[in-house]
C-alpha cells in the first residue's frame, strides 16, 4: 500500500511521546510504499512539491538550453543536492535518468534528518556512505563510491566542496553538472555560509561547476517578495552572491529567478543561474532567455527518455520556466 509520510522539525527540545500531530514545522512529504511486514520504500517517480517540480524543470531545461543535454543520446550529469530532507529530490533524479546517466551527490549535515529519511521516509539506506570527515566523502566520491550513483554525505557543504575542490584539481576532473540547493534552517533561512560572497562554499562551488552548469537555489518567499529566507534586500545579496560564483558572464552567463505556479504553491521563489549562455547565436543568446527556455521545456517533456517503468516525465515543465519570471 502506499501512503503519504511528513518529515517535521522539531520546535521544542523535548517531546511527550508520541508529540501531538499540531507540533514542529513541516519540512517535507514523500509518498511510501509500505510492505507487509513495515519496510517502507520510497515512491521514486512521486515529486510531491512544487518547488521541486520546478527546480527540476529548470535543472532540465537549463541544461538543455545551454546544450549540454541532448536530448537524442544523454550525456552523464553529475548532480549535487545541497539539503536532505526526506530524500524525493535525488530519489526522483535518480529514477528519472536512464541508468549510467546520473551521479547524484547529497549533502545533509544534520545526522537525525538522515535517521528519519532513511528509517521512516523510505530513503534507502544503502546510499549513506560511511565516512567520517569532508576529506573521505571527498576522496568517496571521486573514487566512485563503490559503484553506488545516489549517495549521501554526511558532512558540512563547505567542507566537502573545499575537499573535492582541492582533490580534483583546477583542471578537468570532478565537475558538476547541475547543483539544486534545498538547504535552510530550522526557520527557513538559507544558511550564510551557502551565500557568503567570500565563503568557502561558493569559492570550490566556483572551481567545481562544468563550462555548461545550471545552479538552481529554493529560497521560502511568497508573492508579496518577502517570507522565511528575507526580503528583497537579502534575496538581492544573495543573487549577486550566486551571480558571481556560478555564472561566466564572457560566455554568456545569466542569473533570473521564477516562482512556483501560485495554484500549487505562492511560498516558493527559485534563483537560478546558467553558467554559460545558448550556444546559438541571436536573441535568445542575447536577449529572450525566457522564451528559448519554454522552448527548450517542452522539448525536455516531449522527447526526455522514459523511466524504467516505461513512463515519460509525469508533469509539465514549461509553465515551471517562466512562471513569475524575472531577469536578473
């Protein structure tokens, strides 16, 4: 059977057990299915979220757009997701591409999140790699993790990304293809050191994206402009943060933003940034980004390879691209 699962966070340092169903700040929902005998594994093709909806499509689209995914024969993408939670992101991802198609690299620096999403949330446990610093998962991953391509580290961002960075090198090696950050505090903040400007975090974030990359960043502000993560002044900062570090700007680069589809969600604002422009010349090269990314959404949605149980993508990513769009 299959039934719906939320992960809470807590809002209180103690509970009656169990705490009643009013308490802690939803985070997230999957979508399980349950056995006979209690095992849970999670619905890999349910995307419950709008936000996460959107940042897929955009992910997709911005890739294709900049044409690095090719929609005949896909090139291997390599995927950092910056935030755990109950796992639907990366588990969809990793259903979604054919296999050898996909390395999804997961970041969760909060250890009980972890335990719930793999006990409870039917993440599968298999994919936590056991390592005890920023330095082994760095070193884990470029090795390959033992052949696993969804796996989790359980280590701080920046310290990961410094390791890998300086792993991999300047030249060639480790570089991702797409980055979604889901990341925020226990009130819906983005954490500072994912948006400092000087940190160490977009410092290796900018030495491990691709030539051709697509950074999408979930930021909790509604339509009024304001919400958890700031008000315009912070969601300002943090794009010409994320401008700086993401996008090549002699190439091309280019920052907007859109908002989850308001009959679905109006909480939800999604930054996001092409490392390079269109490889074709003209307007959209220069000019109607928006338009060549509705083109090239529904060319993902029409022409995207099914998944392994013989379904193409399950919702529409056009609207996703533009909805509330603004060019940064």
């Amino acid at each position: 059977r299959q039934v719906w699962r939320e992960l809470k966070l807590a809002s209180a340092t103690k509970y009656e057990a169990p705490p009643p169903v009013h308490a802690g700040w939803g985070q997230t929902v999957v979508k399980v299915s349950v056995r006979d005998d209690g095992a849970v594994a999670q619905v890999p093709y349910c995307l419950p979220h709008a936000y996460a909806k959107s940042m897929v499509a955009l992910g997709l689209s911005g890739q294709h757009v900049q044409g690095a995914l090719p929609l005949g024969d896909l090139p291997m993408q390599r995927v950092l997701v910056v935030g755990l939670g109950g796992g639907s992101l990366p588990v969809w991802l990793h259903h979604a591409f054919p296999a050898g198609r996909a390395v999804i690299d997961v970041l969760e620096i909060n250890p009980a999140v972890i335990r719930v999403a793999t006990a409870a949330m039917g993440f599968p446990q298999a994919a936590v790699r056991p390592v005890d610093d920023a330095a082994a998962a760095a070193a884990d991953a470029i090795a390959g993790a033992g052949g696993q391509t969804l796996r989790v580290y359980p280590v701080p961002g920046e310290a990961f990304l410094e390791a890998l960075a300086a792993a991999a090198g300047t030249e060639g090696g480790y570089r991702y293809d797409m980055v979604f950050n889901t990341a925020c505090d226990t009130i819906g903040r983005m954490p500072p050191v994912l948006v400092d400007p000087e940190g160490p975090f977009l410092g290796a974030l900018r030495r491990l994206l691709a030539p051709r990359a697509t950074v999408a960043m979930n930021l909790l502000v509604g339509i009024s402009g304001t919400g958890s993560a700031g008000g315009p002044k912070e969601v300002e900062a943090m794009t010409y943060a994320l401008h700086g570090a993401c996008c090549d700007c002699a190439r091309g680069g280019r920052a907007f933003s859109v908002m989850t589809p308001v009959d679905e969600s109006s909480g939800n604002r999604i930054l996001v940034f092409l490392r390079s422009g269109p490889p074709e010349a003209g307007e959209a090269a220069g000019g109607d980004l928006r338009e060549a990314l509705r083109r090239s959404a529904e060319a993902v949605s029409a022409d995207f390879p099914a998944d392994s149980s013989g379904a193409r993508l399950r919702f529409a990513l056009a609207r996703r691209v533009v909805f509330g769009w603004q060019d940064w």
